[in-house]
C-alpha cells in the first residue's frame, strides 16, 4: 500500500486527486497540505470527499511532505522545486503545475515568469513516438515526472499520430480549444462567477500567449521528430468540466483518408484510456467527463488540405489528476490502468 | 461473483445501474437489454461506459434475464410484473419502476394508469421508524425489493427523522424539489431540448397530481406511525442531475431547536450514505452528483411553526441506481456500502 | 423628456436599469454613478449597452445626482436615505435598494443591520388589495417611491389574488423559490463562481432568516387585510437571471377550484404585464427573461387542501430595473408601460 | 407603416424575427404562417411573444402571404423559391434560409441537397470589400435578399478586414466556431436534448462538409478579389444562443501587428453594429444576446504567422434576424438601424 502525500490539496486540480486515490486499491492518502486554507477541514473544502471529510489540511512545507512513497504536487506554477529538492531521491515526485514539463529553457523564459527549472520526464505514455514507441516508456521506474498541462494533453493526443506517421507538416498548426471553467481554479475573478460564466464563450490568451503553447508544440515535435509550429487558442466554455480540442495540421502531399484512419487506429490501438471513435462519431466531452478516458476522432479535409483531429479529455481527470495517478503506477512498477479504468459520469 | 442482468439498459436509469456495476467488486454484469434498443451496441446508446461498449443489447424478456443470480429492472411502470413473474423465486429482482412501491392499491389506481402490481418490500435502507428501527431490517434476506422514486427517496430522508421522533405534525407537509432533467429521460419532448432547458426553471405536475406523491406519503407515515399529507410540487432545472428536495412541516408544541437537531442526528448517526450537515452548511446537488451520498439539513423556523429539512441527491444514484445496488448488497448479505462508497465528481 | 440620473450604475442591478432606459421613449441617461467603479467607462463595466459604452462612471454623491428630473437609487441597503435626503423634494427618487419597503421598524430591525430609514410608497401596481383597488392607486404622483425586492414581487404576485379574494388563510404560507445568481449581485465569493454553480442547486438563508420574508408578509397581509405568516426559503438556481416561486397556502374551507381561478382571473385581467396562464400551463422563467412581463398559474390541491400558485419573473427586470421604470412612469404621470411592453429573449 | 409577413414564424427564427418587429416603428406584423403547427396560437408556440399571444398561425402559401408590403421567410431550405415567386416583383422578399444565398450552383449542389435556385443580393451590408465599399451598397433598395447564415456572418466579420485590406493570404484559413443549441433548431433529436447538452461541447459537421462552408468561402473571396480556401469546424456548446466564431489565416509577408489593427478599424469605424474592442479585450457571447451587435477582435502571432481574429454575434439575432430587419430597412430606404440598436441583455 503506497503512501502518499498530496500537496496543494485545496484547490480544483488537488481535489480531484485525493478523489481519484479514494478510489486507488494500492494507495492511500498520507497528508495532504494547503496555503492559506491549512488548517480546515478537507469536508469544508471539498465537500464531495465524504470519506476524507474529517482529515485537516497541514501546511504545505518538506516537512509535512517528508516520510511518503510518492508526494503529488499540485502547485501555482514556481513552488514545485523547492519541494521537490527537499524530498529524498527515493521519493517519486509527480508534479501537476508546469514547472518541470518543458526541455527549452528559453521557451519557459519566453511564457512564465518563474526561473527555470529545468525539465522531468513528461508525463504523457500514450504519447506516440516516431518508430512504434512511445511516451511510457520514458516513465517507468521514474522519480520525478511531471505531469502534462490539460490543453497539451488533448492537443497532443488528437494530432500526435499523423506526426509519428509523417503524414502531416509541421509549420501551419491551428488548435482552438473550450475548457470548462474548472481549468481557471478557485480564483474569485469577476469573469469567473456563474452569472457571466453560464450562456456564454470567450477566448482568452489568444495570439500565441498562452503558456501550453510551447508544451504542444514541443510533443508534436516529439512525435515528428522535427520543430513543430502551433497556432493555439482556448476558449471558455459554459460547463465546470471537460476539454474540446479541435485541431488541424495541414497534410503532406499524396496522404490518403485511409492513411489518416491507419496512423490514428495504430496509434491508439492497444492504449486502455484513448479511444479511436468510429467513423461518423465525435469526441463529446459529457462522455469523458469525470474519467480517465480519452474519445479521439479525425477526418481529412481534402479540399481544405488539412485533417482535423479533435480530442475530449476531462480537464482535472486525465488532463491532471488521472494523468498523475496513471504516472505514479508507471513509476513504482504497478499496472498502468491501476484505479483508472471506472467510466465517467453521463449524462 | 455475482452474475447480474440488467432490463431496459437503455435508459438513463438504465445505464447508470450498469455504471454502478462496473464498478462493483462482487458482481458482474451479465445480460444487458433493452426494447427499441435491442441489437445497438452498448457504445452506441452509453458513450460513456467505456468497459461495455461492445457488449450487444438483447431483447427484454424472460428468457433473456432467466440465469443470473440477480435482475435489475429499469423499464417504464407497467411492465416488471410479467417479468419478474417468469422469474424464479430464487432470484433476486430489484425494480427501479414504480410498479410495486405502494402498498395501498387504491393509491396506485389514483396516480397510475397500469392494473396494481402489489408491493415488494421497500428499498430504502435508511428510512427511520419509530421505535429506532430502520428501513434496511426489511430488506436482509429479500428476493423481491422496489426501490424508491428519486423525488420520494430525496424528500423522505429529509423529513422522516422528525416524524419518527413524534415531533412533527402530519397534516400539513409541503414539499419543493428542483430535479435535473435526466429525472424526465430520455423521451423526445419539445420542453426537454436543451436551448429551452438550459436557463430555466419551471413546475410540472403541480397540485397533487404527481405520481410520487402517495409514495412520499407512504414512507412518512411509516416514520409517523400515522397518515401524513402532503403538498409535493415538483420543478425542471437547469442541470443534468440532481434532485433537491425543500421540506417543511409543522413542529408539535413545545418542540425546540435542539430536539429537532437530536432527531436527525440520531436517525443518521451510523448511515454510511446520509450525511446531516454540520450547522450553517446547506445541500448543494453538485456534493452528490455521481455518488450515492446524501446530504441532509434541518432547522427550525421559530417564527412559521416549522421545521425547514433540505436533501439533495443524485437522481440517478441515490435516487436510482445507487439504491438499487445498495439493496441488491442487503438481499444477497455482502456489506450495505460494496462498491458505492465513492466520492462523486465535483466541481 | 426626462433626466434621470442612476446611482449604483456598476452593479447588475445598476447595469439592467440603464438598459430599460436606454428604451425608454420619454427619458434619458443622466449622471450613471458608483463607488468603487467611479472613474471607469460604462463600456468596461457593462459591455453588452454598446450606446451609453463611452459614458464615465460618477462618483455617488448628492452633487452628481442633484440637476435631475428623477434620480434610480441601486445601492447597498442602508446608503439611500442619505443621498435622498439631499435631493430636492420635487426630484422623483426610485429606490431599487430594501430601505423603505418595510412599514414596520420592528420587522427591519430584526432582518436588516442599518438603523431604520423608514417607509414610502410601496412600488408594486399589481398587487392586489381588498375591494378592488390595487397597489398603483398608492403611486400616482409620489415622488418615493421604494421598489419592491425581486422574491417579494414573484411571490406577491402568485398569492395576493388569493388573500384579496379572502379565500387563502394566512397562517401557514409556504412559499420556496429558485432565483438565477445575478440575484446574488457581482460580489466574488467562492460559492458564486461559474464552476461550482453550473449544474448546482442549494439553499441559503433558511429558516425564517432571509430578508425578504417580512416584506412578503407585509405584501400578503395588505391583501388579505389581516396578518399573514410565510416560510420562505430561497434558492440559487444554475442560471443567470430568473425567479420561480412556488408558493401555496391552505384555502378556506369551501373554497372551490372555480373561485380560485376567478380569483386570479380578475385580480390580473387588466394587468398588462401579469399573465394568467391557460390551465394546464405552467410560469417558466425562460419566458420572461428580459421582459417586465410575470407569468402565474394557480391550481387548488383539494388533497391537501392548498393551492400551489406559481410565478415567474426575471429578477432584474420586473423583479427590480423594469419595476423601477413602471413606478416612475407612475410617478410622472406617463403611461404606465411607456418603454416596458417588449418580449423577453428566448430561447 | 411596412406589413410584414412572416412564413415559418414556428420555429426558433421565425419567432426571433417576430421578437424584431414586435420593437420596430415603422413596421407591424401581418400573416404569420407555419407548417405543422398552423392552426396554433403564437402564444402555445412562443410563449414570450406576449404581445402576439392571441394570433394565429395559419398555413405557409401563397396566398397567405399575398398583400404585405414585405414577406420574411423562414423556411427550411428548398422551399424559398416556388413561395418568393408567387409574390409580386413589388414585394420585398428577405430570405432567412440557404436558398439564394451562393452564387456558385455547383458549390450549392456538392453541399446541398434540392435544385440550385439563383442567388440574391446578399444581405451583410458591413461585408467589406476591396477599395472601400460594403455590402451595403448592394441593398439599398433591393427587392430580394438572401440573409447570411449564422456561421458565416460571425466569420466573415471576423476575418474580411484584412482580406479587404491585402494582408491575409486565402489558401489556408481556419475557423472554428461554437454555437448554441437553438442554431440546430427546434428538432427533435436525441442529442440535442437538455441532459445531453448540459455541461458538455462536441463538434459536428466536420472535415469541410457544413453547408456553411462555401458562404464563408465566397464572403471572404469577395473582400479578397481571389478565392479563399476554408477550413470551418463548428461545435455545439451548452448555451442557448450565441456564436463564438475563433478565425485564424496566415499574413502576408511584412504584415505588422499595426497594419493588421488599422485595416479592422478603417473597416469598422462607422459601423453601428460591428464593434472592434479596445486591445486586451476580447468577443464574449454574453455581451450580444439578444442584440444585434457583433464584437470582433484580431491579434497578430508574430510566432505562428497568423491572425487570430475573433467574433461574437447572436446566432438568431445579427445571425438571422436582426439582419433580415437590417436588410429590410435597407431595401425600403428607412435608416438602417432602425429598431435595431436596443442591447442585448446580460448577465
């Protein structure tokens, strides 16, 4: 039974994963630690955890965190390291904030503005690899993973196959993207309360800005194996939940509808949480919405020139929480799937 | 392990039952079928259930159910009586339909169309009696169980400990409750589309007409150990699940604040599912969504004479499915709470 | 054409009173103040009232008010006294805020937490009094005028017939109804962010507590003529705008389902904003979003010997703004539904 | 004084277009037909149409339709033409539908699925083209209009400034858009259902197939002088009206973040309706319910050497009738926004 310390556990992304180890046959939740709601009780935090609802939120320091199998951290982006160092080595790190995803220091520099910390394995197995192999076997037996951002993990998942085929270029990316308003957190933001959320989408971040931008394209590149440019948008949308990626990649000449479908069902077709839909099917992110799964679905465009590739991902599910739990199993050696598989809940 | 058939699969109920089941460590789900339905694929009709997706809808009949240890049926009212007929004495058939709820026969004829059924017993574990005895004492053992509405189980877990207590009058409950309108199904109905859903609010079934009114009754009056009358009004939200259901009733003389608290804290002192609120804290329908939680609060309203008890559940959970389960576990002597002690997914 | 100043112009409130004045034929937008936004253009504040965008937000204070025909106080309860006070006896003042709605100092005192300003003219022309007369006779010519509260306004208007007719007892009204979250203004507290709300119902102010309860029973006990006592439990419904109240009382003994209907049918037979619904039909909010217009349906439970009367407004319109603007047409002699008559958006 | 018929006043379009007339002062409402529901009254089929509740559907002909100064159809497609030519040349016809609305036959024939009937002047007076004139121009005193689709609007808008203007190339655009659930009308279909729609976002019509496809195209062909290709992926978000339309094209070598800005502010400048908002902002479709106001913004990202240009507009509104009313005061010489600049309503 892993013991396992949650750090961060107050806000949306730590919440959901105390809710995914409730459920986890090999682990059980050690401390769990906040800022400034240390001291409450998790039931006042996260009412939904009845069976944590008694424990108390310490204060997110080494020491509350020391004495662990495995520490997740779901911190705001630039606190991760300083944990992280003082946690021994035997210690598997699984890190949900940016802090350690991305390889080029001067994209970290360009987008955050926290030094940089350098990079961790990323924490994406499903992530297709030019030559049949792919992300997961960078992780595992690691220490320190970092689990990817929740755009990214959409983004990547849709495009990622016609990149390891080489069916696609990489200089003419465009992603637009709606996330349910869980993907902006707690905070008490005028353009966040429900009466200017419900009935309404907006971007935000538009222009090449926002800070998945360089993770995306640092996977597609992974999977393609040259530099990949990405044109991203995210939008909000009118739902607590669930990530609709919508992407397009314009195709190299001579590519077929069926090499498209080929690259894709190869791609995704032993992965237990990526699911290639049926022709005529399309990722709908109530589908998806509080599980570990991933609906997946592309189709070429052949007067435009260009395949579109739309993935459904539940933002704090697979596009953190999951991710993290999903890495952790990977890391000390348990089957991947391992408290992951449950569906999620629909309609 | 338990082989178990589920009847009218296709349903909103339906597929919440089997999602429950996945999940179920001792059962596993045996003949899934349906009516229109039969012959779909299980990922055509429930997205959403990753594990079952290729399983085949068959056709609801007996032959098709006979050889389980156990059936749930989730068919419209009217139809589990011949089918469960068929079935053999042996097996447990636990009925989400209304069919054998009420246990006066002049009450069904009044709110329903169909010939009366008769009465299983009733499935609601922690319905308080007078005398400190409890709802699940009928059900240990049983082969036959109906399980409650999902507007009954909400708003008798809500008043039913102050009429077990003796400290509520019987002659004048009114009861409020906002559903989800997955409680509507899945009918194509011109009210149910979502762009006149969403944003709105509106009544249906007001003035005594609603079918789970006798239903609500009947279970208060089992508390009372005497006829209770009620005012039920039910309203359409805005939201895909959820039920909360706003009670009141007149208090006896002499009845304080305290007393009433006493009442409801000892009727839900050792429920695993029914959590009365800490003072202050209100049911909030997004607590429970996808569990079989409930959360309940009462207080006093010195100034009207009443007691105002507040429940929230998941329609389909609670209200549903997760009862069903929760019998089903009561019928078969494994422990109440197997496989439904998860926490439900919010925000 | 009438200059007409708006204090509290930030707000949502503020916000929907500029917008019904924006219509309006006979009048237009003065000085637009506020406290915290002064300084800020309306476009920033406010982005959806393209021509008044380019206006500057005031500072509130008896000097940018002074100067105009009528002054539309929507402030924080406790602030209008002092600004009225300054303002010339012949300027018209419509108070959106609690102030001077209740006659009783005692009942303000127990609700409210300011000392108690006193009483004026009470703004709801509808509500129907014994004998025939209605709330209008009372406006006329005022020049204050306090605008009633947006669960007041719904709630009167599904009950009042019933207490004016004298076929309602007072004793034991229970009214519970679900307000859209602008209800609960802009303020940033936690539980009104988009993602806990969207797909959430939950009660507040329970038990007799919430301010507008006294305010009801004032309204219902000028109808009935005699002491009227309510429960009145309010919600918070997922969505913007909108309140339904569901209200029942018990009849006195006799009482037929044709007097009630009658009752209804002539209190609101000339009203031109209040809609009796067909029997069979029942008060959705999604109809009256928007608009100033009220739907009502009543029906008789004889089993329970209540009618269930149900009313739909939007609380910013006639649950506020567009009340405002009817109390002022009043005031000033125009046609009562001057600039008030359009429809509502829907779907 | 204009009479206006309105044919398919049934639907959601049509009871919008009622909704405009019902506001304008120069025009008042005369036949108003349907299909299958003539017979009704408008009040059981747009129950927000207060003002119009007692008229009566009657059957979409001919004749019905003879005598008014102008007629406004909202048909489904295929059935404008054998209704337009039974009306007389002095007739002003605005068409609602697909019908008239390419000028391509073979592009009608490759997405449509009835015989090509011609084109129409092409009702989006803001449409800028080459060399400074609008589509205005094209109007002014037209007896027949083809109304713009709702996708096409919002993404031409959004992206015509700077084909207008020179500095986009037309091989490689992509559009994105998400629209509420009242875009796919008042079907009946599964999917379309509240519980199914709640909370969740999936896309439709994917790979170059939607019908809206080449209007797009041809709109933004016309501001360029040469072809454009499009890549346009719509979605259906949990909202009941509005469209977020996020368009993206590659800039011509040399273009700078200062050219692109100043061709979408010469474009717009003078535009009643079309608002390009102050740099930081950006369209959100709250702010335009129930308007006919269209909120556009455009970036340049320098990195992917793109625009991103965004709009958001009413998808019933300036996405259909708010622009048939547009159209008409054109066509019979009133100011163009007569009955039109009224904001839309929000939170």
């Amino acid at each position: 039974m892993l013991n396992v310390a949650v750090a961060g556990a107050s806000g949306y992304a730590g919440g959901e994963v105390l809710r995914w180890f409730e459920r986890h046959p090999d682990a059980r939740v050690g401390a769990v630690t906040a800022g400034g709601n240390a001291g409450s009780r998790l039931g006042a935090v996260h009412p939904h955890l009845f069976s944590l609802a008694d424990r108390v939120l310490e204060e997110t320091t080494v020491d509350t965190l020391r004495g662990h199998d495995a520490v997740v951290l779901a911190l705001p982006h630039g606190h991760s390291a300083a944990v992280a160092e003082g946690l021994g080595d035997d210690v598997v790190v699984i890190d949900c904030g940016a802090d350690f995803r991305l390889r080029d220091g001067s994209a970290w520099s360009t987008f955050y503005d926290t030094p940089y910390a350098g990079s961790w394995a990323y924490g994406l197995p499903e992530l297709p690899l030019r030559g049949g192999v792919s992300g997961r076997d960078t992780l595992v037996g690691e220490k320190r993973i970092a689990v990817p951002g929740c755009y990214p993990t959409a983004s990547t998942l849709a495009l990622a196959p016609g990149f390891a085929a080489g069916v696609l270029e990489g200089d003419d990316v465009v992603i637009v993207a709606a996330s349910g308003t869980s993907g902006a957190g707690k905070a008490l933001k005028p353009n966040l309360l429900g009466a200017e959320v419900m009935g309404s989408m907006s971007p935000y971040g538009v222009g090449g800005v926002h800070r998945h931008t360089p993770e995306i394209e640092q996977n597609l590149a992974a999977a393609a194996g040259s530099p990949v440019t990405v044109s991203f948008t995210p939008t909000l949308a009118p739902m607590p939940r669930g990530i609709l990626a919508t992407c397009t990649a314009r195709v190299r000449p001579g590519t077929t509808a069926d090499t498209v479908r080929e690259a894709w069902r190869t791609a995704y077709a032993d992965e237990p949480f990526v699911h290639l839909l049926e022709p005529g099917s399309w990722p709908t992110t109530a589908h998806v919405i509080g599980s570990n799964h991933v609906e997946v679905q592309v189709v070429l465009d052949g007067r435009a020139g260009r395949v579109v590739a739309v993935a459904a991902v539940d933002n704090l599910a697979k596009g953190t929480a999951g991710a993290a739990v999903q890495c952790l199993n990977l890391a000390v050696g348990l089957p991947e799937s391992t408290g992951l598989l449950g569906s999620g809940v629909a309609p």
